[in-house]
C-alpha cells in the first residue's frame, strides 16, 4: 500500500476518533436516534484488529501551533514487527544521528473538533532511560509525489531532552524514529578522590560547630502500519 494512501488512513482515523469524542460529548435533541451508526463498524479485518491491539501506545502527546489541543493517535512499531525497525534502521546515517534506533512511530493527529489539522506540530515522546546530556536525533522517513517512502529522512534536533521525553516539532508527519546515543558518565581518579576526602574531612576537623547542620482514533491507523510493514517486508525481499 502506498504510503500517501497510508497517510490519508492515518489521517480519516484520528479524524474519526476526534468526531466519535465531540458527538459523545453533545446533547441529543429530545426523540433523537442515536442508534444509526455502528461503533463496532470499523471496517477492520481482523488481521488489523489483533495488529490495533498490540500497537496501540501511549507514548506520544501533541500540540498544534499557539498551544491548539490535538488528537493524537500513535502505534508503536517495536511492539509489533522488529524487521521493520532493523530495515528502517539500516537507511539511518549514523554520522547524522548516533546511536540506537530506541522507538519507531506512526503519529495521526487532528483538532479536538474532529477537523483536520495542518499546521505545525510539536510532539512529545516517552523515551525509557533517556536524559539530558545524551545525543538524541529524531529521524523523519520522508515520501514521494505518490506517497511512496523514498529512503530519504530528514534529521531533527529535538526542541528538548528531558528525564524519560524527547520533544521535536514536524511540519508533516510519517514514519518517525527516535535515535539515542547515551552519554558516558564521567569517570573521578580514585587518587583524586580520597585526596579531596581526607581535604575535607581536615576541614570539617578545624571548622567550628555552627548549630546548623541539619542539610515524578485509533483502529483505523492500524491499517497504516501494516502497509507500512508490507512495504518494507516486499522491499526487504528484492534487495
């Protein structure tokens, strides 16, 4: 499947979830049928179904320009085909972006009025271990004209690393991964070390008592991930 019509899935899906989420909210009118659409109609194979369920996450967040809330619907990769994150992580320049492929996504967003969103999106991701300090680079896995994935990506410095978040902001959204590379820990001379002790335990000997030492939408873009899959299977077997 071609990843514009991959794109437009991910799209109608998190639109649809927005919609379902501002119809739930509102009042119906007194006689009303609330009965005409199927919930369990989603037009899922089961095939997408049992892929919905392993990698639906809730590891990314988003928030459109001046702060809009969004929609965010996001599946997780690793959770479900790690051939995928190995072919994908193959095409990374490690000289553009050291380090670990930790997290592979398809990210769908859309306003809270169920409207397609545009503008640019900033999204945040829950990335297990990482700090500030460590060399992150998310990685953008662009498409064609056709919407086919082109092998080119494009290398984004993060708005911020946090304890356990990457924040990074996109003016499209497709394949997206998240590259880690751990920063060493600084390591002290053991001489250095007890020399600075025993400094300071002289000190404390001469220095005086004080009295002061007391010192934390969904289904539908299952469809796009397994095309996604596919694609890179098909790709994979050529080669």
């Amino acid at each position: 499947m071609k990843m514009k019509k991959l794109l437009a899935v991910v799209t109608a899906a998190v639109l649809t979830m927005a919609t379902a989420m501002t119809a739930y909210a509102a009042p119906v009118a007194s006689g009303g049928d609330v009965s005409k659409e199927d919930p369990d109609d989603d037009g899922l194979t089961p095939e997408e179904e049992e892929f919905l369920k392993k990698a639906a996450t809730d590891k990314v967040s988003a928030v459109g320009e001046n702060g809009t809330s969004l929609v965010t619907i996001a599946l997780d990769y690793n959770k479900v085909d790690e051939d995928v994150v190995k072919e994908l992580s193959k095409q990374i320049d490690t000289s553009k972006a050291p380090g670990t492929l930790v997290g592979l996504y398809e990210v769908g967003v859309a306003t809270a009025a169920g409207e397609e969103y545009n503008g640019k999106v900033t999204l945040t991701f829950k990335v297990d271990g990482v700090k500030p300090g460590d060399t992150v680079t998310v990685v953008h896995y662009l498409t064609d004209a056709d919407g086919n994935l082109t092998g080119e990506i494009e290398y984004i410095k993060p708005d911020s690393v946090g304890n356990g978040t990457v924040t990074a902001t996109f003016t499209s959204l497709s394949p997206i991964g998240i590259v880690v590379q751990v920063a060493k820990a600084e390591k002290t001379p053991a001489k250095t070390t007890a020399a600075k002790t025993k400094k300071t335990t002289t000190a404390a000997k001469k220095s005086p008592k004080t009295g002061n030492e007391d010192y934390t939408m969904i289904m539908l873009l299952s469809a796009a991930a397994l095309g996604v899959m596919t694609a890179v299977s098909k790709k994979g077997k050529k080669a």
